[in-house]
C-alpha cells in the first residue's frame, strides 16, 4: 500500500490517507493521533473498502468524515 495524500483535520487530531494498494485499487482511512505518545490509530475501518481511483475514493471519504472536505 501506498499513502497518495495524508489530511490532518483542522484542530490536528485526526487525518485521513487515501491510498493506492498493490492491485491498483484505491481505498482510505481515517486516523486518531494519542496525544500521549504521538502515534496514529485508525478510528474507523473504511480501509476494506475498495474503489477503482482515488478521485473515486476521495469523494466517499468526504461524504463519510464530517471534518474532511
């Protein structure tokens, strides 16, 4: 897999990467950082879901993430 675009929301605390995998399918996922240590989680399990580009992609994690536009 490979991050095309990473997003951070506007107050930092969360990003979405869309990404293409291996295959030439698009997906994207939505991440938490822990303001503890720094790291990233995903929040969501929107990375199963597959698309044929990342404009495609792009366009489902807008109308799904409030925050990404």
């Amino acid at each position: 897999m490979k991050v095309m675009t990473s997003e951070n929301s506007p107050d930092g605390r969360f990003c979405v990467d869309i990404f293409q995998r291996a295959d030439g399918t698009w997906g994207f996922e939505q991440y938490r950082r822990d303001v503890e240590d720094g790291f990233w989680f995903p929040v969501s399990r929107y990375s199963a879901l597959v698309f044929p580009d990342a404009v495609t992609a792009r366009a489902r994690a807008v109308a799904e993430i409030d925050w990404f536009s």
